[in-house]
C-alpha cells in the first residue's frame, strides 16, 4: 500500500489517500465535495537501491551550549537509497544535529558516520559524495549566480559545465548572470539547491528546503529529491511541512527539545500511535437507522455527518461491516473512501506538552 497527499482542484483542500501501486480510485472532496480520480503511480523499482546499509549513522551524539543539551544522545540510522525526514518544531535541535553530522560543531559525546566513515577520523572523505543545503544559504553577494556555482563546482571539484543547467532546472534561467546581492530570498534558496546539487551526490541533507520558497518551487524541491532517491541517492530533509515531508519520505525521526522521541517508517508510527483511519462514505440519504446501525458497530469510534456524507472514525478491520451494515440499514452508498492518519497528527502526538 501506498499513499498520496491530493489536491482538490476545486477548493485546494489536502486529502490523504492510500491505495496499491496502478490502482485507481475515485476520490470525493471531503470539503467541497467535488469528485475525481486518482491512479496509484506504478514505481519503477528497478532504479531503487534501498539496502540494509546505512549512509548516515548517528549514536549518542549529544551537544551542548554551556549547559544547555540542544542535541541530548540522539541516534538513528538512515539507510543507502531512503529518504528520512527529521522533524522537530523550532529550537528541537535539528540543524544543531544537522551541523553535528557533517562536522561543523564540536560536539560532546557521539560518533558520527557517512558511508561507513566516522567524520572524525577522515571528515574530507566522509563528506566527499555529500550535497548540502544548510539553513542560511550564503553566497558572495557581488557574484552572479553562474559565478557562485562555478566557485561551489571548483571547491567541490565538479565539471563547471554542471552549473548552468542546474541553476535553470532550479528556475532561474532569467537570473544565471544576476548577481546575487539581488536575489529575493527564494531565489536563494533555489540557488541553494542548485549548489547542493552540484556533482550529482549520492548523499543529500538538506535543512529546510521549502524555506523561503513559493508552492511551485517546493514542488520542484519536492520532485527533485524524488528525482535524486530515484538515482539512488539518500536524502536526509528537515522540514516543517509535514505534508511535503509525507509525501516523499520513506523514514521518519522525530525530534523534541533535543531529544529523539521517534524514529520509524511513517506507517509503523502510526500503528504505535494507534492512529485510526476514517472511512468516509457518500450516501443517496442519510438516516437516523444508518447513523445507529453504524455507531453500535465494534471497532467504530466516532461517526461524523457532513450532510449526505458519513465520517466514520474505526479500526481499519472494522470498514467492511460498516458497509454492510450502512447498506443493511437502506442506505445507497454512492462512493467511499478511506483518509489516512496524516503525519500531523503523529507529529503533534510526539512533540506536545
Ligand atoms: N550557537 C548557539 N549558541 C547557543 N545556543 C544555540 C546555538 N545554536 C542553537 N542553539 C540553541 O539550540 C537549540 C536548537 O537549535 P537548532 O537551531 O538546532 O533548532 P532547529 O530544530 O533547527 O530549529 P528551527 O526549526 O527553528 O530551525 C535552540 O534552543 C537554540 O537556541
Ligand atoms: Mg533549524
């Protein structure tokens, strides 16, 4: 199974689907009620190069400033070929880890590898096939773009011939000669990618991508690192757009004041969470009998009406009997559709209070 964030065309509302891969499936807005259909893309799973191995492995790394812990003995995994997203709200400690990994801070306790390399015994070569996008991007503001990435590319020792194409696969072909004392912030950002990118790394990290960027350019962020997991690189991304970060992560490491609170496929976080799904059914008439008939049901936790549409909050065992007993009870079910617990809700669950 597999699933997919959705956009209404109609009234823009984001809805979670799940479904296997070449399925098609008809979706009703849950807001406007607008239909439509959705099929399930078909991976290409011949160009995946997922392995057990690990290309980031982080044990114990602890950082303090005076005595405060920002980063408080955190350890997690990201294997060859994934995409992991590291999450956390403002101040968790995510760009201190993120600095700690590719040994820009002292740290305290920790060891800390890249592609098998602890980054204090050889730093150069560990973060030789690494991109990096930090938080602030910093460029020399009296250059041009194609001027800042042929430093990058020479500093990186990749072909200068990269630079141009990458600036404009980042849309910002009518700025490669700009100087970039006059980029907007997203333009930087963009910029910021292009450089990240440079060299094709089988390894990213990437710090807030979306930072900054306008909806069509956290698309192109989104299907880049897509496009670069496709290649099979890994992908470390902190963000805080949780809908970005579900639409395209296989791993998740949650991160609170700190500490590592989760780290787990998004699925199996919310099975722990015990997350229900809700099951969302269209109907010619609702009635009192259906309402009842549905509510009595074991594994249903809550029914919602929304007009002719019934919410049905329960164990996803329990969605057949619900059927039946809603089509038992005289309802016409015109279409139904299952909404997934969406990363939100576990990212709430695991940083609140
Ligand atoms: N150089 C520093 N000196 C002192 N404290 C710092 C320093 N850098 C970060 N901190 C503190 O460490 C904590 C973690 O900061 P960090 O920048 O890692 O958070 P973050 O998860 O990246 O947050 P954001 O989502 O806002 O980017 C914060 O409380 C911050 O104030
Ligand atoms: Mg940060």
């Amino acid at each position: 199974m597999t699933s997919k964030t959705v956009k209404c065309p109609k009234c823009k509302n984001e809805t979670t689907i799940t479904g296997k891969p070449g399925e098609k499936t008809q979706i009703i807005c849950p807001k406007c009620n607008s239909k439509g259909v959705f099929t399930f893309p078909i991976e290409n799973t011949e160009s995946k190069t997922t392995t057990d191995s690990f290309t980031i492995e982080v044990n114990n790394l602890t950082k303090k400033y005076n005595n405060f812990k920002a980063v408080d003995n955190v350890s997690f995994n990201v294997k060859s070929g994934e995409i992991f997203g590291f999450l956390g709200p403002n101040g968790a400690g995510k760009t201190t880890a993120i600095k700690a990994i590719l040994g820009l801070i002292q740290t305290d306790t920790g060891q800390i590898k890249i592609n098998g390399i602890d980054i204090k015994e050889d730093e150069k070569q560990a973060k030789k096939h690494v991109g990096y996008l930090p938080e602030k991007v910093a460029f020399y503001n009296n250059l041009t773009a194609l001027q800042n990435m042929h430093f990058y590319a020479e500093m990186k020792n990749v072909p200068k011939t990269e630079c141009k194409p990458l600036i404009i696969e980042m849309g910002l072909e009518d700025a490669v000669n700009k100087k970039v004392g006059k980029f907007s912030k997203g333009m930087q950002q963009r910029l910021g990618m292009a450089q990240a990118l440079l060299g094709n790394p089988p390894i990213l990290i990437l710090d807030e991508p979306s930072g900054g960027l306008d909806p069509r350019g956290v698309a192109l962020i989104r299907d880049k690192i897509r496009e670069m997991k496709n290649k099979g690189s890994s992908v470390f991304v902190s963000s805080h757009i949780l809908a970005e970060v579900q639409a395209v992560c296989d791993s998740v490491g949650i991160i609170n004041k700190g500490v590592l609170v989760a780290e787990d496929t998004l699925e199996n976080l919310r099975d722990r969470l015990n997350l229900k799904p809700k099951l969302v059914m269209e109907l010619e008439k609702v009635s009192d009998e259906i309402i009842n008939s549905v509510k009595k049901l074991e594994g249903v936790e809550k029914v919602d009406v929304l007009g002719v549409m019934l919410h049905v909050i329960c164990n996803p065992r329990a969605k057949s009997k619900i059927i039946l007993a809603a089509e038992k009870a005289g309802g016409n079910i015109l279409n139904i559709q299952t909404m997934e617990p969406s990363l939100e809700e576990v990212f709430m669950k695991f940083t609140e209070g």
